[in-house]
C-alpha cells in the first residue's frame, strides 16, 4: 500500500470512529426549544406582582402531556423563578413558547398570605381520570440558600376545571430533614381506589398514597439508597458527584389490578422491580420477611446511571435516559435485564444533553424534556444558544431495527392512559422538521443518523475494530 493510500485511508477511519462516538442515533423531533424560559404575561402590572423575576434563574425539568396541553414544571432553584408549574398548548406552532402559569398566576403569588398555592414541583402526573398529580417539595432557593418554605405535599388538580380536588401534606414521620420527593407514579385502575407513588432521592424512601382512604405509608428498603459507587457524573465535560436515591419509577400493569414497578437511584446503575400489591399493604410492604420479594434486575453497565424511565403500554417496552450518555434507551421486560438485551434508541450530543423527563402519550409518542441542567448549577448556559428542549416520536419507529424490536407488540394496559388523545400532534410535523434540521446544523462533528445502536458493547467492539484496522493500516 502507498504511503498516499495508506494516510488516506488513516483519515477516513478517524473521521468514522469520530462518527460513531458523537453520532446522533435514532428517530426523534425538536418540538420546541427555547434559549431562555419566558413567561406569558398578561400585562405589566401582573409582572410588577414578581419582583424577584429573573430570566436566567428559570430552567424547566418536568413535562407531562395530557389533552391539549403540555405541563412543564420550573424547580424554585433561585429567587427568580416566576411559576414552578406551566403549560404550552400541542397546536402551539411557535419555536419558544412563552409559559403559562397553571393554574393562575395567584397560584404562585407570594403575598400577604403567604407562600403560594404551589412552591416548588420537580415532576408531575396526569392520570385516566382527568387529574393531575403535583407533586410539591415545598422547597425554595435550592441552589442558593435552601428553604423548606412549606411541608411536601402531594396537589390533586381536576383537568376539566383546573380547581384543586384535594391537599395532602406530607406526614412528618414520613419523610426526614434530607427528604426531597422528586418523582412521582400514578396507579389508576380505579379512579376512586387510585395509588401514588411519591419517590423521596433524599430519605431515600417511597411513601405510598391511597385515594380511597386519603392516607400514606412509608415503604424503606435498601434497594432505594444510592450506590457509593455510583455518584460519579460527566456531562458535557463537567464532572460532579451526586448522592441521590430512589428516582426514576415506571408501572407495567399486570392485568390483575397491580402492577409491577420498575426502579432505580438516580447515584447508581441498577435496576430493580417489585409488585405494587406488596407495596399498597403498609403492613407487609416494610416487614423484614417480604424484604426478598424487592427484585434486581441488573446492570446498565458503565456510565448507566438513569434518571427517569416509563413503560409503554402500546410496545411494552421501558424507555429510560441514561444522562451521562446523553442517550434514550430501552429493555423488553420479557428479556433478561442484560447489556445484550438492552438498545439505543436516540443519542445526541447536541439535542439530549441531560434527559430530565420522559413520558409516553396515549398514542405511543415519546416526548423528553432535555435541559442542560448540570451545566446550569455548575457552570454558566450560553444564552444566545438553545439549551432546553422537548423532543417527541414514534415509540414504534424508536425501537425499529434495536434489541427491543419484535414482531408482536404486546399490550401492556388498555386503561392506563386511554384519557389521552393528542390529535394536534400531526400539526407539528413540519414545524418540528424545520427546527431539528437546524439542531443538527448546530455540531460541527461530522454525524450519521441510524435507527439504533443495539447496545454499548456494541459501540465498544466497533471502537476495538476501527482501533485494530488503524494499526493495519499504519
């Protein structure tokens, strides 16, 4: 071989391995982006009603998709978050919606009586039955000087009327100094015997709500606590250690009435499962004999620490982020919980930076909320660029040609989720189109799409073989 070939050919095999390590991978749309979050104001004497209003202080972290409307949650991290709970309407066509405030403005208005009817939410749940969970730490100022201005609790909105169904605080012998409940899951079988599931990353611990009888338990066990090995974090080339616990939960319906959780710490690469019928009995969900029928599942190997996941109903399939990939993945719950039996179905450097929240609506589309958040506690965001963003796509076309692809789907639930119908999603297509055309415009790495990456052996052994053909080569 000519030394010209051989150098030629050197350059080709760099540009590929380059390809694959930053690649986009998978089948997902920018639905909207914003540079900054704005709110929709109605006039200027309703902006004079938040003094301590600072752009920068807000970064959203929680959606949910229900109806006609996207609910976005904005954390109280610094004094100048206007709304902790917002939402944009699905026929919205506009690339950076402003907020609006749910559900009112006087809802998150400090005044003479106090703190507002919501603090601080980080995520949300609507259910079957029209309702929507919030979830309220209660919490303020959580990257400056941390305030727990009011008692976590749990805020039942009905969706038709946007009025509060009901309250629950949180009972004191539930939750600790460190308690920050984070995320949350809704069994609604029943809209009059519905359950909670209010996960506490802080206790660590997982208190249970019951409707019917509007009271809570306490479920501990040691699968919630974090792995002291699984604290490290690298994102966009900061590294940090976090310490969290229980964080992400999804629920696949078992056909019985329960269900069957699957969950994780967000400072660990495991997963695990248990039954919701063990976890609705107070008495046996914390008895040292039923301690075994909390199951490991496995590993999501290196870097694999995970902060949400949701189980599809239509596939059957759990979609989760891995957030120090900057990747979406996915596992038949059928399969082993394995390496080899776990695919990629969406990676981007760009677009995915930090996977804060994932839901799947009634007619299997995706939707991920990504927003650069460690960059925003640890560093500065660029401001004249796009660093939160709300993609959306086919969970069908999202595991085509991975792992997690089968020729008969299963039905996981008819009644789980059969409130929703998003029949303004198709109006997005072109306006999402023009707007990832663009994202990917963004990187300057050279990038191929593919409809998926099986798994990160496979990344790995591609890698080994690029290195070996160099040496060839050379």
């Amino acid at each position: 071989m000519t030394r010209r070939c051989r150098v030629s050919s050197i350059v080709v095999v760099i540009a590929l391995l380059i390809v694959l390590l930053d690649g986009a991978i998978g089948k997902l749309r920018v639905a909207y982006r914003w540079k900054q979050i704005d709110y929709e104001w109605p006039n200027n004497d309703i902006k004079r009603l938040f003094p301590d209003y600072k752009q920068e202080d807000n970064l959203p972290l929680g959606l949910e998709v229900t109806n006609d409307r996207i609910f976005i949650t904005v954390p109280r991290w610094r004094q100048g978050v206007a709304a902790s709970l917002n939402y944009i309407r699905l026929n919205d066509t506009r690339e950076s919606p402003p907020l609006i405030p749910y559900p009112s403005w006087e809802a998150h208005q400090y005044g003479a009586a106090g703190v507002p009817e919501i603090v601080s939410t980080f995520r949300v749940r609507a259910d079957r039955c029209n309702r929507l969970w919030v979830l309220d730490t209660g919490l303020t100022d959580i990257l400056g000087s941390p305030e727990q201005q009011a008692p976590p609790a749990l805020i039942v909105y009905d969706l038709m009327t946007d009025r509060v169904l009901r309250k629950y605080v949180i009972p004191a012998d539930q939750r600790t100094a460190d308690s920050l409940f984070a995320n949350i899951a809704v069994e609604d079988y029943s809209c009059e015997d519905s359950y909670g599931y209010l996960g506490d990353l802080g206790g660590p611990g997982l208190v249970v709500y019951s409707w019917s009888l509007h009271k809570s338990w306490l479920v501990k066990h040691h699968s919630f606590h974090p792995d002291p090995m699984g604290g490290e974090f690298k994102v966009s080339g900061i590294s940090f250690q976090w310490n969290d616990g229980l964080f992400g939960m999804a629920l696949a319906p078992t056909g019985d009435g329960y269900s069957t959780m699957y969950y994780h710490p967000l400072s660990s690469g495991m997963e695990f499962s248990v039954s919701t019928r063990l976890l609705r009995d107070p008495q046996r969900s914390s008895a040292a004999e039923t301690s075994h029928e909390f199951q490991t599942l496995g590993s999501r190997g290196p870097n694999g620490q995970s902060s949400v996941s949701f189980l599809d109903p239509k596939t059957g399939i759990l979609f989760y982020a891995l957030t120090n990939l900057n990747t979406i993945a996915c596992w038949r719950p059928q399969n082993k919980f394995t390496m080899q039996e776990q695919g990629y179905v969406y990676q981007d450097n760009v677009t995915m930076v930090f996977p804060n929240d994932l839901k799947i609506d009634r007619n299997g589309n995706l939707w991920i909320l990504s927003d650069r958040l460690p960059i925003f506690m640890y560093s500065h965001l660029d401001l004249n660029d796009y660093n939160f963003r709300i993609l959306t796509g086919s969970t069908e076309e999202l595991i085509t040609g991975t792992i997690c692809a089968s020729t008969s789907s299963s039905n996981y639930s008819t009644t789980m989720h059969d409130h929703r119908d998003h029949m303004d999603h198709m109006n997005h297509m072109d306006h999402m189109d023009h707007m990832n055309h663009r994202d990917h415009m963004m990187s300057t790495t050279p990038r191929i799409r593919a409809s998926s990456a099986n798994s990160v052996k496979t990344e790995i052994t591609t890698m080994m073989l690029l290195t070996c053909l160099i040496k060839t080569l050379v």
